[in-house]
C-alpha cells in the first residue's frame, strides 16, 4: 500500500464533490499508485490508458461551455459514497482481503458520481473515475483480462461521451466571435445605439430601432420636460404615416 | 479441424456476415435477404447444439449445453426480429440485430466471463451509436451508454473482489441485474427499436449470470433471486395500468434471474426462450402476452413447473413467495376482457414464435430426462 493508493479514493472523493476538475489530478495519482508496484509493461500501459482517460476528456471539455444551473443533487452525495467506501473496506477486511482495495474504493466513488449527479459532465466524470479504479484495482492484481476490458470500456466512453458533448453543448469559440461582435458594436457612436426604449444589440431587428431613433433627435430634450413625456406618442403614429 | 468445430466458427461468424450482407444488399430486397441469413443462422446453431465440439478441441471454451441451447435462443430471436422489420432505409439500423446478436454469442462462449462482459460493452457502444446518429437522441443515448457502463462496473468490481465473499456476490448480482434490465432497476429502453439491441443484450447478461456463479458464491445467488422477487411483486402490484404492462415486458427476465439463482438452469432457459421469442416491445400483442403470463402449452409455462420443483428443495418461504407472485401478476397483467380469442396469430412472426414456443416446451424436458443437460 502506497500514499499515492491512500490518496486516490480521496481524490475521487472530490471528484464526486466538485466535477470534472479534479479527473487529471486523480489520473496523474492512479498512474503513479500503478507504476510504484513496479515497471512491467502491464504497468506501463495501463498508467498510460490511465493518462489518456484523465487528461483527455478535461482537454476536449475546454473547447466547449460548461451547462451550469442543471444540478440539484445535494451536498451529501460525497458523504454517501464515503459510507460506503467505509462499508467496503469493512467487508474486505472481514473477508480476509490483504490489501486495501483502493481500486475499488475509486470504482465506488465513480458509480456514486454516475448515479447521483444529473449533469452529464458530472455523471462522465464519474464514469471515467470508475475506469481508473477497475483498472488500479486490475492492476494491483495483475488480471491483465479486466484492464483490457477495461480500457475498452474507457474508448468507448471517452468516444461516446465526447459525441454527446459534440452534439449537445455550445463551443467556446462561439461565444469569442459573438464578443468581437459586441465589442465592435460598441465602438460605434453612442447616438446611434442605446436611446430610451431601444431594443438591446442582440434582438433580432435592431435596424428598425436605430432608424426610429435616427429620425427623433428633438426627443431627447423633450424627455427632460415632466409635463410633455406624453407628447411624442402621437409623433410616433404619426411618422409611419 | 474438424467438422464440429468448424460449424461452432461459422456459426459464430454467421451473424457478422450477415450484418455485412444486409447492409450492402438494396432497401428494397434488404428484408428478404435479412430473413434468409437469418434463418440459416437458427439452423447453424441448432447444428452446433446437436453436434457439439467437445474435449481437447474445445478446450477453455464453454462447452455446456445449456449455454449452446441459449445460443439457439438468441438466434430465434434474431429471426423473429427479422420477420416483424419493415424495409429499413438506414443501413446501420438494418445490421444492428445481426451485429447486435454475434456480439452477444460470443460473448456467452468466451473462456473469460470478463471478455464476455468487454464484448457486450462493445455491442451496446455500437447499439448506441446507430441509435443515437438521428438528432435529437443523443441524449436518450448516453443515458443508455450510462446505465450499460454502471452495471459492467459493478460486475467487473464483484470480480476483482475475493471470490465467493458476499460483497462480490452482492456486487455481482446488482450488476448482472442491471445488464439484464430487469425494471424497475435496470436500463430506460424505449419502445421502438428495442427488440434490436436489447433483446440480445439481455439475453447474454442472463447466460453470462450462470457463469459468474462460481465466484459469487451464495450471496449472488440469494440476490439474484431477491431482485428478481422484487421485480415479480412489483409486476404484481402494479396491475392493469401502463406501467403495469411496462413491467410485464420484462417479466420472463425476472423468472429466469430467480431460476438462475435457485441453480434451475434449464428452467432458466426456458425463460430465455421466453424472453427472446415474445419479451420486450411484443409483450402488448395477444399470443406474446398469453406466453409471458405462463399459460400452457409454451416454454415459459415448462419453466415454471420447473423451477418452483427445484426451489420447493432449495427454499420453501422462497417459494411460496414465488408462487403467490406468479400467480397475482398473472391475474392482475390480464387484460380485462382476456386475452382475446386469437390463439394462432395471423402474421408469419407470431406464427413462427408461437411454434418454436411449443416445441421449446415440449422438447427442452424430453431432452432434460434423456440426459442432454
């Protein structure tokens, strides 16, 4: 039993509790918890099936928005699946198990994750912790079959997942053109632009506002008039006509 | 190589072939061409059943004859599937039942039940896949991607666990449960186009179940037969309503989870044939629902004289649990008006699935007292 196989169920932990963030972190730990036990190729490629997993999911999701405010779960979800990470070391410990089943713990962690949580990142997150843990968990008992099916589960997951993610969630870069947009809307004259109830840069039809205002320049002083606020009504029906 | 094993390949290859064959045939003869590969697969496996590869040759692949008869099933069922398609325009959505039933075939017969279980992610990525392609599925999609992937989990954890212990049984139980979608614990299938994947999907999740007995000892055992009890009295309590119907589709699967876990495994597959020939989406028609509630004569009503005489030795308060279930959701899954008066179905489907039904129920004993399981 090493630190890193002590911190990895903690790490997933936090995975449960706070999201995707702390996959890398998790992957990078898993890694070395497998390469401590010794270098052997089995080792080798699975810390780095366990590399890929962590790292490259986190990296695709930063092209893309994040979907906040779909989350209801409360704050007791890490609580429970500490419980039963407690019930499983306690069953392994009756059982007459040697070893802490870190890989396991990690596996639970993740199911808790893909459960309990209603955001799709969230619940993908959880599923690539569930792989790092069977394939910890298949390495520490040298069961090259399980970290092969294993890895195959982490392709089709990480492929399936980053289709979905494709398919459903705004990119960033998006967001960076509508930005430049904005900002050289704001670079022309104010005039033009923001006056009175003039609808907002993003409605659909913001010429017919901004030719209206165009003709009204006389409304601005009569605004500051209290009495006359009234007045421009019928100027308005007026100006189709 | 002889000819045994050489008919055990082909039959395996026989399916993939076709998928390869359906898809690139034209939409308009794409059916015809479906049913006859189709058709040559039941009799490929039927060969591999009667004249099986044993001994050496056959050495590390599984070799019961139970899980051959199984085999038979999943190919039936792949027939059937056939029979009831339209003309398909989408060519993946065309081989997914033959793609969809090699993987599972083969995931029954692997040396290693955790290949097995690798080789039933493969055919649900690849299910979800052609099903998710169409906008607008992604979603109902990963939900299936999510619920397929927690129940391997939770098999693949019972097994790193120490063999036989009850944590690994328990673990192993709620997974292979999962796979099975068994409701109300299992996968949210939609009606449409479930006889494609799922049918074959659980189908090989029960034939794996008994295979996995070995490491998960008693304690998988007992679960597998509280999750199906608890699926039965579900069933039973939810009536004539839409969800009591919804329940009744899977109502073979809980059977032959109980059967699987009482250690019935003919009465197990007789479920399975169940299972495959009228579960799922087919539950609504008439003979289909006829088959599911147990009447005689058919395979799932053998099944349960069966398995209430191999659990009356294992477990009395089992079952009288089990009999009383049976029984209310038999009574309260009727129709109202009964099951109508069309006994022989008139479409070539439900004509071919109510006989392979009848002559399941019949021959499955027959060959149980000569001596072939």
């Amino acid at each position: 039993m090493t630190l890193a196989a002590i911190l990895a169920p903690l790490l997933a932990l936090c995975v449960v509790a706070r999201g995707m963030g702390f996959l890398p972190v998790l992957g990078g730990v898993t890694a070395v918890a497998m390469l401590v036990d010794g270098v052997a190729s089995l080792q080798e490629t699975a810390a780095a099936f366990v590399l890929l997993f962590s790292i490259g999911p986190v990296w695709f999701l930063s092209y893309y928005q994040q979907d906040r405010g779909q989350e209801r779960s409360g704050p007791t979800v890490p609580f429970f699946a500490l419980g039963l990470m407690v019930v499983l070391l306690l069953a392994s410990a009756r059982s007459g198990a040697p070893q802490f089943p870190a890989g396991l713990c990690v596996v639970l962690a993740g199911l808790v994750a893909v459960t309990y949580r209603q955001a799709m990142i969230w619940q993908w997150a959880g599923l690539l912790t569930c792989i790092n843990g069977v394939m910890l968990a298949g390495v520490i008992e040298k069961q090259v079959m399980v970290v092969g099916v294993a890895a195959l589960a982490g392709c089709v997951i990480s492929v399936l997942g980053g289709l979905y993610v494709h398919r459903v969630m705004p990119r960033v870069a998006v967001v960076r053109a509508s930005g430049r947009k904005d900002a050289d809307r704001k670079s022309k004259p104010a005039e033009t632009r923001f006056r009175g109830e003039a609808p907002l840069p993003s409605d659909p039809v913001p010429a017919f506002g901004t030719t209206r205002l165009a003709k009204e320049p006389p409304r601005a002083p009569a605004d500051e008039e209290g009495n006359e606020t009234d007045k421009p009504a019928p100027k308005a029906e007026d100006d189709p006509a | 190589m002889t000819v045994p094993v050489f008919l055990a390949a082909l039959a395996f290859a026989w399916p993939l072939l076709g998928a390869v064959v359906v898809m690139s045939a034209p939409t308009v003869r794409s059916r015809e061409v479906a049913v006859w590969m189709a058709a040559i697969g039941c009799v490929l496996a039927l060969a591999v059943f009667l004249f099986p590869a044993t001994g050496a040759v056959a050495a590390g692949w599984d070799d019961d004859p139970v899980q051959r008869a199984g085999r038979v099933m999943l190919a039936f069922g792949l027939l059937l599937t056939v029979l009831e398609s339209r003309d398909m325009a989408d060519r993946f959505l065309r081989g997914l039942p033959h793609v969809s039933t090699a993987l599972a075939g083969l995931a029954c017969v692997t040396p290693d039940p955790v290949v097995g279980l690798g080789i039933l992610e493969a055919s649900l990525a690849y299910g979800v896949f052609v099903f998710g392609r169409p906008a607008g599925q992604a979603r109902a999609g990963w939900a299936l991607v999510r619920t397929g992937s927690v129940g391997m989990f939770l098999v693949l954890g019972g097994l790193l666990l120490p063999g036989a212990s009850p944590s690994a049984g328990l673990m192993m139980a709620c997974g292979i449960v999962m796979l099975a979608g068994l409701t109300p614990f299992g996968q949210p299938w939609r009606e449409e186009n479930d006889t494609f994947l799922f049918l074959p999907f659980a189908g090989a999740a029960l034939l794996l179940s008994m295979r996995l007995r070995p490491h998960g000892g008693e304690a998988f055992d007992t679960a597998l037969v509280a999750a199906g009890l608890a699926s039965v009295w579900l069933t039973a309590c939810a009536g004539r309503s839409d969800d009591g119907l919804r329940l009744f589709r899977t109502f073979p699967s809980a059977l032959a989870l109980i059967a699987v876990g009482a250690r019935a495994d003919v009465a197990a597959l007789l479920f399975l044939c169940g299972w495959c020939l009228a579960g799922g989406s087919r539950s609504g028609r008439s003979w289909a629902a006829r088959a599911l509630a147990c009447f005689p004569p058919g395979a799932p009503f053998v099944g349960c004289l069966l398995l209430l005489s191999v659990m009356s030795d294992w477990s009395w308060v089992f079952t009288v649990l089990t009999v009383a279930g049976i029984l209310c959701a038999v009574v309260r899954a009727v129709p109202a008006g009964g099951f109508g008066q069309d006994i022989w179905p008139r479409d070539t489907a439900g004509r071919v699935a109510c006989s392979v039904l009848v002559v399941t129920g019949f021959l499955v004993p027959l060959a149980m007292m000569l001596g072939a399981f």
